[in-house]
C-alpha cells in the first residue's frame, strides 16, 4: 500500500490479469475485472475486451464500475450492453481465430462510438485512480 500508484497498479495488474474469477472474493473479483477492463479499454477498446474475455469478466464490470464509483461510466456500459442485447453470461459468439475475425467482431457493434465516449468519461472519473482508491480502502479483504 506504500508502494506509488504506478507501481500498484503493476502489482495489480500482474495479480488479477489472469485470475480465475470463482477463486475470488467479492472485492478480488471487482479489482480484478476491473484491471482487464481498464487495461483493454487503454490497448484495444470493449471490443478487444470482449473478444479477450476468456475468464467472463464482462458480466462483472457493471457491478464492479458501480462498486469503485465510476457511476457515469457503468452507465455508459450498462447502456450499450442493453442497447445491442449483450449476453454478458455467454460470450463465445466474440471468439476469434484470426485477425480477420477481429475486424469482423469491430463491425458488429458500434464499438467506436462507445470507446470515444469512454474516454470522455475517464477525463472526469479516472478508473485507474477509482481502482487503486478501492484497493486502498479494502486492502484486507483484496491482498490477503
């Protein structure tokens, strides 16, 4: 917890990337979804996140988003999930084996749209900074 944000955010990162979502705890589960959303959304964009969403951390998000404050951006989230009817339970229809399975992925939604939005949202609800005020307060139940 003394280490800076940074380098939190790497520890972070290294931690929950890849965790398997039923091993956790509640609060291990909204760091950790919210570490690969925050990470695709920054690299690739949702639809790089969607397709990536091996562990199923795509249904957690909305929950998570509300759990660390970023209101307007689980907002934002929830409302494209809603609007293109997204089963975030079951998304193997976002699987790909190809690049050209990437692009055709990009078509389906307004992907774009959302992203830009997106990063609107971040300049006034940093979730970098959401998360790791989260981890701060709730460090007990996370790290242990």
């Amino acid at each position: 917890l003394t280490m800076e944000d940074f380098d939190l955010y790497d520890a972070l990162l290294i931690r929950f990337m890849d965790a398997e979502p039923s091993v956790l705890n509640p609060k291990q589960r909204t760091v950790a979804a919210l570490i690969t959303f925050d990470a695709e959304m920054m690299n690739g964009g949702l639809c790089q996140f969607f397709v990536n969403d091996y562990n199923g951390y795509a249904q957690y998000v909305n929950e998570a988003l509300e759990e660390v404050g970023a209101l307007e951006m689980q907002a934002h989230y929830s409302g494209f999930i809603d609007e293109n009817e997204i089963d975030l339970t079951n998304m193997d229809s976002f699987r790909i084996a190809s690049i050209q399975d990437y692009g055709k992925q990009f078509e389906r939604y307004p992907y774009e749209a959302f992203d830009s939005t997106f990063s609107e949202i971040y300049q006034s609800e940093n979730l970098c900074d959401l998360l790791l005020s989260y981890v701060r307060l709730n460090a007990k139940e996370i790290l242990d």
